[in-house]
C-alpha cells in the first residue's frame, strides 16, 4: 500500500488553529503507518494509536468549540459526525487488537482524513473565516 501522507496546501482550510491540529494528526497518522508491519501487540504500535485517538478527541473537541463560538449552522451535523468517527475509531482499533491486521484502520484513517477536511471542514473553515473578520 503506497501512501503519501504529507502536508499540502489541499487540506487547507484557513483557519491556523485547525489547519495546525491537522497537520499534527497526519504525523500522527504516518506515525502509525510507519508501524504497518508490527504486531498488534507492540508497544510502540499501541502507544501511537492511543496517541492518534486522544488527539483525534483533542481535535475535534476544538472544532467544535469554535463552531459553537461562531454559530456554524452545521455544528449539530459535525459534532454527530465526530461522534461517529470516533466511535468507528475505537471499533477499528479494537479489530486491530482481535485481527492483529491495521490495513482496514489505515484505510479508514486515510478515508476519514482526506474525505471530511477537504469536504466538511473546508466548508466549516469558509463560515468561520468570515465570520471572524465581520
């Protein structure tokens, strides 16, 4: 599986805070690529998946705070969202520890990652910006 999860400009979505917090989640998330080929049980595979959801939480926790903040008329539908990839999330890791495999993780990581910041949080990032510099 050839991945390249390197910042570019393409997961930008103007707001520094978020666009920040993404580009921590992609060295978290190439982090875990990094340990494909680990057992499961590894330590250091444990440990970085520990690290990639607390932050995931961390993050969207901001997101949300700065929706709420600027009224985003689809803070309800997000915040659903983060809820589900978070417990989708949680359900993959667990089939991680059962199925000792992380390609479905991975693939769900790189879906998740691409799809929702350059769809939704690109979105989220135009609201906020404009509404910051009224």
């Amino acid at each position: 599986m050839e991945i390249d999860l390197e910042w570019n400009d393409h997961y930008l979505i103007g707001v520094e805070e978020i666009d920040v917090q993404h580009k921590m989640l992609l060295k978290i998330m190439r982090q875990v690529f990094s340990l494909k080929d680990q057992e499961a049980s590894s330590p250091e595979l444990k440990k970085t998946l520990r690290e990639l959801k607390k932050y995931a939480q961390f993050h969207f926790k901001s997101e949300e705070m700065l929706m709420e903040l600027y009224s985003y008329p689809k803070y309800e539908d997000q915040k659903t969202e983060h809820k589900l990839i978070n417990a989708k999330l949680k359900t993959m890791m667990e089939q991680v520890k059962t199925e000792n495999d992380i390609s479905e993780l991975l693939y769900f990581l790189i879906e998740w990652f691409v799809g929702h910041t350059r769809d939704k949080d690109r979105i989220m990032g135009i609201f906020i910006n404009k509404n910051r510099s009224e």
